[in-house]
C-alpha cells in the first residue's frame, strides 16, 4: 500500500518559496494573490506570494491620507496570525513563512505608519525616487534646507518648542499637498509626481529638523 497524500503536502524547506497561484500543501488554487493563508487547507503560505503593494496587505486604500489607528489594528491582527511563537510545533516550511511574513508585515506597516516613508513608498510605486539632492533646482533646494536648519540651529532653546510647532505646520502643509497629489482617487499626471517628488524631500528633512530640535530641547520640554 503507498500513501497518495505526499505529493500534495510537500514539506521540502529548499523548494517552497517562489510565488505559485496554488498553495504550497494542498495545491489548491488561490482566491487571492495576496493571501496569507490557503484558502483550503489554511495553512501559512510563503511571503513571496504577497506581491501586492503594501496598502493591499492591510486593506487600506492607496493614497497618502490614511488613519493609522486603522492601520495598527490591522497590523496588530496580522501580526496575531502570524506571529513566530504560534509556528514553534509546527512544520519548518511553516515557521520559515511564519518569520518571512511577520518581517515583511512589521515592514509594511512602519513604513506607512511614518508620513515621510508613506510618501517615498507611493513615489516608488510610481517609479520615481525621492533623493537627497533635491527634486527643484539645486539652488531653490539649498536656500529652503540652509533656512530651516537656521531655524532650528541658531534658535534660542527658550524659543525651541515654537520652532517645533512651526516645523510641524510646515509638515502639515507638505503633507497636505501629497493628499491632494495621492487622494486614491484618480492616477496622477507626470507633472504631478514631480511635485510630489519635491514635496517628499522636504518632508523628509523637516522630520530630520523635527529631530534635531527634539535632541535640542531639554528633557522636560520634549
């Protein structure tokens, strides 16, 4: 008598990862590409066949405007499902997929957990890129960073937690120009992404001003 079940549950560690439209134990197909678990049998399928974007993996829409209480919840659900210590007494293949996703999960949700990495991630998907340099002209760009790092720098530390709030307007304002740009609704134009562009870098270096004022304050203040 031969067993006719193996051929469907492999459990080889070296051969299981690359996307497949089926599960990797049962073969069934899967409903959704992004899925974490089998529909059929249900068990943890590998991280490589969640190749959708990171909004998609919590269900959130594709824009820059999101809540990030929704947003921790779904995370917080996910990282229930499938965390490490529940695949401890199971297979290898499952507790290899179990760590791969709990990390690209954690991934996925810091970076659109943070504003600035939320924008940098929409920009890739569109691919563009946010550097350092400077989407304007160079010497537009260096007058606006030299400006706020005056700001921040050369502040009386009496004046620091104003200059914290007045960052953060800043921000508000940068941010709410990627909403606009970002607003799920439609896809945006090419002259579109390139403000984006701009508008990203700036926010990420009023986050990094943001910081160093933070390391300026005085503990009872920050």
């Amino acid at each position: 008598f031969s067993s006719s079940h193996c051929s469907c549950t492999p459990d080889s560690e070296d051969e299981v990862g690359e996307f497949s439209e089926k599960c990797w134990s049962c073969n069934a197909r899967k409903k959704k590409r992004r899925s974490l678990f089998c529909g059929e049998c249900k068990l943890i399928q590998p991280a490589l066949t969640m190749q959708s974007n990171y909004f998609d993996i919590f269900d959130m829409p594709r824009r820059f405007q999101l809540d990030v209480k929704v947003l921790s919840k779904a995370f917080q659900k996910l990282q229930m499902q499938i965390h490490p210590d529940r695949y401890q007494a199971k297979s290898k293949n499952e507790q290899r997929f179990s760590s791969e996703n709990s990390a690209m999960v954690t991934h996925a949700f810091h970076t659109l957990k943070e504003p600035s990495l939320r924008g940098k991630y929409l920009l890739s998907m569109y691919g563009r890129a946010c550097s350092e340099s400077g989407g304007t002209t160079p010497n537009q760009y260096l007058m606006w960073v030299m400006e706020m790092q005056e700001r921040a720098m050369e502040s009386p530390e009496d004046d620091l937690p104003d200059v914290l709030c007045d960052m953060e307007v800043v921000a508000e304002e940068l941010a709410s120009e990627l909403d606009n740009i970002f607003d799920g609704k439609r896809e945006p134009t090419a002259e579109e992404l390139d403000r984006a562009t701009d508008v990203c870098q700036k926010l990420n270096y009023i986050h990094r001003i943001e910081q160093q004022i933070l390391d300026r304050m005085p503990r009872t203040q920050s």
